[in-house]
C-alpha cells in the first residue's frame, strides 16, 4: 500500500475509534415481540438479517415476528444473482424478497429497529428520534475477536452490493455471528 494511501488509512481509523466510542446500543427492551433489520437498500444485508432471525430465533428468544426494510428504496428490487447464491449456502432463500422502503409506521410498530451500519444508525436516530429506545446497531452486538487496523469494521457491517460472492459470504457469515449474539441476549433476558 503506498505511503499516501496508509496515512489515510490511519486518520480513518483513528476517526473511527473517536466516533465509535460514542456509540451505544440502549437497553433491549423487556417484552421484544418483534424486529425490524434496516440497511440501505433491502436488498442484500437487512433482508438476509431477516430471514436469519426468523431461522434461529424458534424457542432461543421471545422475538417471533421478523421483517426488514430500506432506507433508500426508489422502487421494489431484488437482490443480486451473488446475495441469492452466498445467502442459499447458509441455507436462506432471498430469490422472492423484493425491497421495501423504511416507514415511521414500520419503526413505530417494531419493538427492535436494528441497523447494518453507522450512517443507517445516524439516519434512524435523526429522523425516528422519539424512537430512540428502539433503534440498534447489529455490530455491537458481535461478541468476536475485534481487529484493532480496522475500525470502521467493528461499528458496521460492509455493504457486499457489487462485490463478489466471496464479500457476500463474509458479510453474511458476519450477520450471524451478530444476531447469533443478539438472540443469546435476548434469551439471557428471558425470566
């Protein structure tokens, strides 16, 4: 990597651990029925988040009802040919989900709205602020190693849209690990 491109490297990652020191989960609520995964498109992360709760959750969790949504949806789409094939291998089926744009009356009616990345997070929180309490980031939730010469991976989960099969594998093996988390809590929670 030549000599400019490491410097950048470095302020990012120094940006990163200022900014991600501020950034919290709340507490999760008592009686979560229910979640709503965000990305920005619906069609490769939150979909997938998706459909990987309503999987593994059965009797791990009290959550029972599962959906997602995007915040920037123009139209209905559906995920990439490589989404459909690396979600198949975890043994999920994207090939019928079709995008769905976020609304307040989605974040309102969820008791968890859980999204992919920082920015998504910071979008959520700036226009659903009187839902605060409900608004998550699934990467806090990641109980993993965490790679101290990457920062910005450990608050988001990269976007694998226009990458290759090997980047959607990574990014979906990622949400598990992430939800997997998640769900343990909620049943840690559970009395």
């Amino acid at each position: 990597m030549p000599a400019r491109n490491r410097i950048k490297y470095a302020i990012k990652n120094i940006g990163w651990g200022a900014y991600g020191r501020m950034l919290r989960n709340p507490a999760i609520p008592p009686d979560v029925g229910s979640m709503l995964f965000v990305c920005l498109g619906n069609i490769c992360r939150s979909p997938f988040a998706e459909k990987v709760a309503a999987k593994y959750a059965g009797g791990r969790s009290r959550a029972r009802f599962f959906s997602s949504a995007g915040i920037r949806v123009p139209a209905p789409a559906q995920p990439p040919t490589d989404a459909i094939l690396a979600a198949n291998e975890f043994g999920i089926d994207l090939a019928y989900h079709m995008a769905r744009p976020l609304s307040g009356e989605m974040v309102k009616s969820f008791d968890m709205v859980i999204a992919m990345d920082a920015y998504q997070y910071r979008h959520l929180r700036g226009v659903y602020g009187d839902s605060i309490r409900k608004l998550f980031l699934l990467p806090l939730f990641d109980k993993g190693p965490r790679n101290s010469h990457d920062l910005y991976s450990i608050y988001n989960i990269r976007d694998p849209y226009g990458k290759d099969l090997d980047t959607f594998r990574a990014c979906y093996g990622r949400i598990i690990d992430c939800i997997g988390s998640l769900l343990q809590e909620l049943k840690t929670d559970v009395s």
